[in-house]
C-alpha cells in the first residue's frame, strides 16, 4: 500500500518583460542587487509601496536589468523582466523567486 504524505506545488506569477510591456526603470529603493552568473544582467530585489483600504504598505517586488550603453556612450539601466505587482511580503521571499526564474531561463 502507498500513500502520498505531502504534495507541493509553487506557482509564480509570469513576470512581464520589456517585449510585451514597456517597462522602465524606476526610482524605488534597492534591497538587495547581484550579478547573475548567465549573462551581463543584474538582479534587483525593491521596496515599493502601495495602497490598500486607505492604509499605506510595504512590499518588495524583483526585477531583472540590463545595463547598456546609451548613443552618448552613457550607461542606462534596462529592465528586462519585472515581477510587477508580486506584493511579496518579504525581501527574501522576491529574491528567490527571482534566482528561481533565472535558473529556469537560465540567464
């Protein structure tokens, strides 16, 4: 006889890219930024606020850059892919899931 004790399932939201969406680089504050080891991209892990029932909140969201050169050889930040609108409660927890999708597409 066997039986199944645990099942796990992890889903993540599909993050945009900057194909589908026009994505831009934006102001909010850094948590945690590390070189990926797949290509010349960066992760970001930011801390961004939102509004719920009239009550201000803290939530961390990832996203994938790229730094290129601009025609004036100035260096500009691109991002690639975003988890937008993730609303994960902890840093640690946006991290993961962002070294997850880069593991999967290896980048």
């Amino acid at each position: 006889m066997s039986r199944e004790l645990l099942t796990i399932s992890i889903a993540m939201l599909k993050p945009r890219n900057d194909i589908e969406h026009s994505l831009s680089y934006g102001s909010e504050p850094v948590i945690y930024a590390m070189p990926t080891i797949w290509a010349a991209m960066t992760l970001e892990v930011y801390e961004t606020q939102y509004r719920q029932s009239d009550v201000g909140l803290t939530s961390y969201e990832w996203r994938l850059i790229e730094v290129e050169k601009t025609p004036t050889g100035t260096a500009k930040k691109v991002v690639k892919f975003d988890s937008y609108e993730g609303y994960y409660s902890k840093a640690a927890s946006a991290l993961r899931d962002a070294l997850l999708f880069c593991s999967i597409n290896n980048f």
